[in-house]
C-alpha cells in the first residue's frame, strides 16, 4: 500500500458497512446517512465497503435491500467464506485494498469493537491519522473533514483536522447521528477477493456473549442531584412504573451507586431513545454527546442556568424529589 496526500485523493466519501446480524450494522446506516450530508453540494461521491461471509448469491436479502436503500451511490461488496469471522488482518487487508483502488479523501467507521480494531490498522500503513468518536463532522471549504470530539474528559469540544494525508478517518459512536430516511437505488459491485493471504489467527469457536445491553424506547437517567445510594430504590420502582429503562450519568458510577454499564456519555453509552427522562442531570458535553441521537428530552433539574434544559423539549425546574412525589413515590 503507497500512502497517498490530498492532491492524489479522489472526491469520495467511503463509508464501512459493517455486516451484523446477517445484515448491515444499525451504525452502518447511520454514517452513510452522514456521508450523505456531507456530500451534498460539494461535487463528492459516496459509496460503502461491505465485507461478508459466503460467496455472491448467498448473500441475505436483508442485508441486499439495506444495501441498496442506504443512500450510497455504490457499495463494494467483498465477500468470501474466509470473513465469515472477524479476524482483524484478513479484515484490514481487504479493506486497504479497497481504499487502495477507490483512494477516497474520507473513510468513516463506526466505532463498535470491530471498528476501533480497524482504524488504526489503516492508519499506520496509510501514514494518515485517526479521530475517534467524533460528535461531529463537517467540511471547510477546502474540503478538510473537521472532526469534533469531546476532549479533557468533556471538558471542551476539540477540532481536528487532517491537512494533507489521506485519506481522512473517523470513527463514530452508535446513536451519535440521526439515521436518515433509507433512500436511494446503490449499486451493489462485487469485487473479486482474490488470493489474500491467510492470516497467523485462526478462529475456532465463537462465544457469544450477553452483556445485557439493549436499545430502549423509553429511558430515565439519574444524576447528581440524588442525594442518598438508598434513594436509587425509589427511582428504580419509578422507572419500571414507566416502562422505561434506568440508566445514569457519571457522577452515581463514580460514587458507586450504579454500575458503569448504565452511564451515558462518551466514557458510558450512547442512546437514542424515543423519549429521555433525565433527573438531577446537569447537561455536561460528556453526557449531551451521548444521548443525541434522543428525539424528545424532559429534563428535571433545580438549576435554571442547567445546560440540559436549554436543549431539553420539556424543561422542568424543580426538585426531582419533588416529581417522584407527584408521581406516589
């Protein structure tokens, strides 16, 4: 693979459509979503990289039809008995393969275990840097993708940019984009695999794991502003009345009320609920980055000046104690 700079790099955006699921990973769709946005008015092509197991016309129509109705122009579809595992050499080396031929200026990549593994394995060969979990991207007008993440624990919102090495990588947290509306008619290109090497990992058996982990409709998160560990039991029995599930902010997992698998946040999980309930949260940049993706937010707090109930769709200032009464707890 020969690194290549900005002059030599073509306008395409090239986006990993990671194969979940016999489908394509709800991440997947919503970065191409994105890939979209930024393409828009700025003369770039769009198109995504679909590595799966099996060979040609075995591949699910499922993942066929979410294929050619993510919006992409095209995707590339490298597909082979040898993927039907993850095994992160044979996974890169087809990946720089592909950005070898296409030389996009931009790669994006969700950032899921698999993703964050990829990355870097690109990045070296390619001589170009990675951000990761950006909460944002945009384009200057000299086409530099600007990448935003959190940075100091939260504590300000850093800009990255990528000059001259290509092509441009960043990697993106579950429910940090809305997924748009799936659109389009993407032509799906099968690409011969040809002789790659077979890589030193061999899998022979997958575990698969519960961590208990699960996308939630409805969802109410406490914060700072519970007073007592008892308490929790109070807002628990509220939330289960509701329907809905508990979750935090880093504040109760560093007290340790609540276990870390339950904290929002760039450092916790990112959620896209229907509706976000937030208690005693005061809206840090560590914590609005990972509920984004949320379409409605209430959010009850004591603080007028609380940057949650500025982005908050019903803003409460109250004491939380206050509408678990209200509620007969």
């Amino acid at each position: 693979m020969i690194p290549y700079t900005k002059s030599e790099a073509e306008k395409l955006i090239l986006t990993l459509l990671q194969s979940y699921g016999g489908g394509a990973h709800p991440i997947s769709l919503e970065l191409a979503g994105a890939a979209r946005r930024l393409a828009a008015g700025r003369g770039f092509k769009t198109a995504g990289v679909f590595i799966a197991g099996g060979r040609g016309s075995e591949l699910s129509s499922v993942a066929e039809a979410q294929l050619k109705s993510c919006g992409l122009e095209e995707v590339y579809l490298y597909q082979d008995k040898r993927f039907c595992s993850f095994i992160p050499e044979l996974h890169a080396a087809v990946l720089l393969r592909c950005i070898e031929d296409l030389r996009p200026s931009i790669f994006l990549v969700g950032a899921t275990p698999e993703g964050r593994c990829l990355a870097p394995l690109l990045a070296v060969p390619l001589e170009t840097g990675v951000t990761a979990d950006c909460t944002e991207l945009s384009l200057d007008d000299g086409d530099i993708l600007i990448q935003t993440r959190p940075a100091f624990g939260g504590e300000l919102m850093a800009r990255i940019i990528t000059p001259e090495s290509r092509p441009q990588i960043a990697t993106v947290r579950y429910g940090i984009f809305r997924g748009g509306e799936m659109a389009g008619n993407a032509r799906i290109l099968p690409v011969e695999t040809g002789a790659f090497l077979p890589p030193q990992t061999q899998v022979e058996e997958i575990t698969a794991l519960s961590t208990g982990e699960k996308e939630a409709d409805y969802v109410l998160a406490l914060g700072g502003g519970i007073r007592a560990r008892e308490d929790i039991g109070l807002f628990k029995r509220m939330s289960e009345a509701m329907g809905s599930m508990l979750m935090c902010s880093r504040s109760l997992v560093e007290r340790g009320w609540l276990p870390q698998s339950l904290q929002i946040g760039l450092s916790g999980r990112c959620i896209a609920p229907r509706l976000l309930v937030t208690l005693g949260i005061s809206g840090s940049v560590q914590f609005m980055a990972g509920v984004q993706g949320a379409k409605k937010i209430c959010a009850v707090n004591t603080d007028p000046g609380a940057p949650i109930l500025r982005v908050a769709d019903m803003p409460l200032i109250c004491d939380l104690y206050q509408v678990a009464e209200a509620y007969g707890y």
